[in-house]
C-alpha cells in the first residue's frame, strides 16, 4: 500500500507574534490584483507578516497585517489583497515585519472554517425555497494550553485581547511540510483546574483572511 504524506504533531511549531520587528520605508504600492508593495532592500521572506502604517493616499492597507507573497529584491505582494479599488498611493507608509515566538506549552490546536451565508431568494414563483449563496468568515483557531498566565505566549494573548491588535500565527509542519500563516483577534481565554490534574488553559481566535499554505 503506498504511503501517503503524514506529519506528526509533535516535532512541529506553533509561534505567535508577540513584537515589531525594525520598519521599512515603503515607496509605492501599486492598484493592483494582487497588491505590489515596493520597498527597497526590504528583505521579506515569503510568509513573513508585516504591518504596514502611515500611507498616504492608500489609507485602506493602514494599521493591518498582510502576508509576504513573491518577494523580490525591491517590492513584494500582499497576499490575498486585490487593492485596484483602492485610493491611490500618495506617499510614505512603513512595512513592520513581525517577531515570533514559540508556543511550548501549546498542547492541541484546532482550525474551523467558516461558513457561507445562505440568503433567501424565494419569489412568488417558487416552488420551493430558494438561497443565494452569500458571504463566509474565515473561521476560528482553538489553541489548548498547560496554563502559566505569565508565560509570554499566554501573557499576548491577554493583551492582545485587551486591545483588540491582530495577532499572527505560524504552524510550521516538521520535514519541510510547509508553514500555515492565519491573522486574526484573541475572542477570548479560559482556564481549568482540578484535583490530580494540570492547569489548563484554551484561547479562542477570530479569523481574518485567508488561512495561507506556503
């Protein structure tokens, strides 16, 4: 029987952000499909996440994190990001790469997309109900954890939920399997205890974007 590929849970990362790394100066980015931000010697790795800040102009891409897709010497792609609808580049903006850390204490993780809206369309001709296809969210990510609230992990998730800042996540699969990149808000964390056990701890993430497979 022919094996198929397989990756242990263990041997594998889970890292968080958990700070900014040192900006750089963005000098255009283009109305594009998807969107082509130029900075010169940035040297963004594909699936880096940065924060991009200050634009003039395109004030869409302002205070957000975006996804390195297909980075070149001097100018890189915002995953999933179609900015032809967007105002114009002016001037300015900075691109802020994210600083990870890793979660040891991470003890399962669950991902769960979302689902479609299903919008009535029935009219007086129907002869049975009708739905429209609607718009999805992109999900949430359940992250389980032996508790130590001032773990620096643990210790994000409390103030990112706090402030409502995007957080990033990276599932690094082991045997070059690939990384997995998701962006969302801390919803909410709990935590358990009981006789003969661990403390445990479970943190809830909204998602926003796409999940990337890089």
């Amino acid at each position: 029987m022919a094996a198929g590929k397989r990756f242990k849970f263990s041997g594998s990362k889970v890292r968080i952000s958990m700070s900014d790394g040192a900006p750089k100066t963005i000098t255009d980015i283009d109305q594009s499909d998807p969107a082509v931000v130029s900075a010169a010697t940035h040297g963004f790795l594909l699936g880096t996440v940065v924060r991009i800040a200050a634009v003039v102009g395109m004030t869409e891409v302002n205070n957000k994190l975006f996804v390195v897709d297909n980075p070149d010497t001097g100018d890189f792609e915002l995953a999933g990001v179609d900015s032809t609808g967007y105002t114009a580049y002016t001037s300015g903006g900075t691109a802020t790469p994210l600083v990870f850390g890793d979660f040891c204490e991470l003890t399962s993780i669950s991902q769960q997309d979302g689902t479609p809206d299903e919008i009535e369309a029935t009219t007086i001709c129907s002869t049975a109900k009708e739905f429209e296809t609607g718009l999805s969210d992109s999900g949430t990510l359940t992250l389980d954890y032996n508790y130590a609230p001032n773990e620096a992990v643990q210790a994000r998730f409390a103030a990112a939920k706090k402030s409502g800042e995007q957080i990033a996540i990276q599932v690094v699969l082991p045997n070059a399997g690939g990384t997995v990149v998701m962006i969302g808000t801390v919803q909410s964390s709990s935590f358990t205890g009981s006789n003969g056990s661990l403390w445990t701890g479970s943190t809830s993430i909204k998602l926003t974007g796409e999940v990337y497979a890089l």
